[in-house]
C-alpha cells in the first residue's frame, strides 16, 4: 500500500489517477474501470456536449461508487462547467487555462459545488498561479506526455513544482507508465501519477485497436511535438504543442501548417477515409514517448496493480540501499 497527501486528500487506495482526455477519448468505462481498481478515473468532457458527459458520468458510476473526476481543458471548454459541476465529480480536473481566464471564479465554483480542484500545468509560474487561485492539487507535466505538452522535461518541472507549492500535493505526468515512473515521481516528491498513454492501451479504451497497436509497437523514438494538429482543428491552445505519433499523414503537413489550414476540410476527409480503413501509416493518433515502456494492451485492473506492486518492490529495494 502506498499511502500518500494525494491518496489521503481523496481517500482512494493508489496514487494513480488516468488522464482525461477529451473528445470520449477518456470515457465513463475508462475512467470507471480506474476508479474502481483503486486510482482515480478521469472523464474527458472536452469538446462534447453536456448529456454526453453526463452519460460518461453515470457509465462511470455504474462500473464504481468510488470517487471520480471530470476534467475539463479551460480555454475550449469554460462554457461546461455549470454541466460538469452538475454531475458531482469528487474532482474537476482543469488545463490549459487562456490568461484572461478567472482560474479563482472557476475553482470557487468547484468547491461550491463539493469537488476538490487538480489542475495540471506546464511550468513553473502556471502552479504558482493555479495554486494561488486555490487548487487543492497540482499536477505537474512534461513534455515527454502525450497530447497538448509544454517544453520542460517531467523530471525537471515535477521537481520545481514540488518545491515551490509544497504542502500542496503534486502528481507527477508525462512518460510515466509503470510502476518505476510511479517510484521515481515519489523520489521527486510528488504525491503520485498522472497516466495517458498507459490508459489508452488497455481493454477498456475507447479507441481502435490499430492506434493501442501502434503504442505497444513504438519504441518511444516516433512521436513528434508539432503543431499539425491545431492546423487542422483550428483550435488555439495557450502555449501548446502536441505530442503526437510521427506518422506519413503528420510528415506530410510538418512545416505546412498554413496550407493545412487552408485545405482542413479535404484533409479531414482523408483521415477518417484512413481511420475507416484502420490505416495506422495515415493517422493522427497523440501519444507520449512512454509507449517505448509499454509491451501490451491490458486490462485496467492489472495496469493499475502492477503498477504498485512493482513501485512497492523498487521503493523497498531503494531502502536496502541507504547504508
Ligand atoms: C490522446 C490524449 C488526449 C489528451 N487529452 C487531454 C485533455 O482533454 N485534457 C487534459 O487535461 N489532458 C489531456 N491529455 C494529456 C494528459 O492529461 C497527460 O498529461 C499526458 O497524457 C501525460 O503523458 P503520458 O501520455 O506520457 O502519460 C491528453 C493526452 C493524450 C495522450
């Protein structure tokens, strides 16, 4: 058992709390799975329309009555807190806020309505701010994630993070998948982990199985961090790059981008024709340098197990060594 301000502050069993990621990437059977195996499940309710987050909540709830969070990117998505809020998560989980955003009006909200706040950032002076409006956790990520990342290494802004905001408890994300990224957070001071692409490669996502295939295949070294992908959804993420599999379709257009926006409609035509066709070579699929550490899509229950059993095993062992 590794008991931690995180795991104490929600009174779930793991420090180990799966990412969510939106557009139904991080559904009510993802994210119940992990609650129920003792972590904590994140809903993605970005990009979707309020019954369908509250569909993923009461999936959720069906699968669990533990605690679970709703997580919600604040420059697109500010518009669906009141719905979010509604279906009483134990967390909201926030990112991505714009600078003009009130991170205090949106996490007061949340306390209101009896959620706890874990906001996850970048850098270093994005905690300070999130911490000074009032969140109760911290997660801190590095580039080396999946999806929308910043610039700074995990080990690097865990640790600046962690200093800076203690006692407030901070997990740790961005190529961490087992149970020696879950050791090594804590060497860092951080209260556990925040997992992506480890959770995409389970049973239980909603994903197709060519893009869980490409994440046991990859062997970390073809991911890039680019911009590709807000050129075809226009989307303008505040100080975003994505993380995201270095595929013909994503080599196609790197450098492009203007043209990409111009062409967008033709191109999305082509990349649900390769998603149809489960063409892997064509897609656009968002995932971190940690696939290189995943072997297999496995249930969620073994994944979170094994994750804590093996940091239990290693923590242990990096006692014996203290003289
Ligand atoms: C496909 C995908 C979608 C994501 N969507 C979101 C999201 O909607 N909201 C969010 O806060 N983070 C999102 N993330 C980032 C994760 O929260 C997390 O920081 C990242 O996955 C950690 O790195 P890892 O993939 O190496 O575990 C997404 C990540 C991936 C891979």
């Amino acid at each position: 058992m590794i008991r931690t301000a995180f795991t104490e502050m929600l009174g779930i069993e793991h420090p180990v709390v799966s990412a969510g990621m939106g557009a139904g990437m991080a559904d009510g059977d993802l994210a119940g799975a992990v609650s129920h195996a003792g972590g904590l499940g994140v809903v993605g309710a970005s990009w979707l329309r309020p019954e369908q987050v509250a569909e993923m909540v009461a999936r959720a709830r069906e699968i669990t009555d533990r605690p679970i969070a709703v997580n919600l990117l604040l420059f697109g998505n500010e518009h669906l807190l009141d719905d979010v809020l509604r279906t009483r998560p134990a967390v909201l989980s926030t990112a991505w806020a714009a600078d003009d955003q009130d991170l205090a009006a949106i996490f007061a909200s949340a306390h209101e309505a009896g959620a706890k706040v874990m906001h996850m950032v970048p850098r270093l002076d994005d905690a300070e701010r999130a911490v000074e409006a009032g969140a109760d956790v911290v997660v801190a990520q590095g580039t080396d994630g999946g999806g929308h990342v910043g610039l700074v290494g995990t080990t690097v802004v865990v640790r600046q993070v962690v200093k800076a905001v203690s006692p407030i408890p901070v997990l740790a994300a961005g190529g961490l998948a087992d149970g020696a990224g879950l050791a090594a957070a804590l060497a860092l001071g951080a209260s556990g982990i925040l997992l992506g692409t480890r959770f995409l490669a389970t049973n239980e996502a909603p994903l197709d199985a060519y893009y869980k295939d490409a994440i046991v295949a990859s062997d970390g070294t073809d991911t890039v961090v680019t911009t590709v992908g807000e050129a075809l959804t226009g989307r303008d993420w505040p100080g975003a790059f994505a993380r995201v599999a270095r595929t013909r379709f994503v080599e196609e257009w790197l450098g492009r981008e203007p043209e990409l926006r111009r062409r967008r409609s033709e191109v999305w035509d082509r990349l649900e024709q390769a998603d149809a066709n489960a063409d892997a070579d064509y897609a656009l699929m968002w995932f971190g340098q940690s696939a290189g550490l995943i072997d297999s899509v496995a249930p969620v229950a073994d994944v979170v197990r094994q994750i804590v059993a093996d940091a239990e095993q290693i923590l242990r062992g990096v006692g014996d060594t203290v003289a």
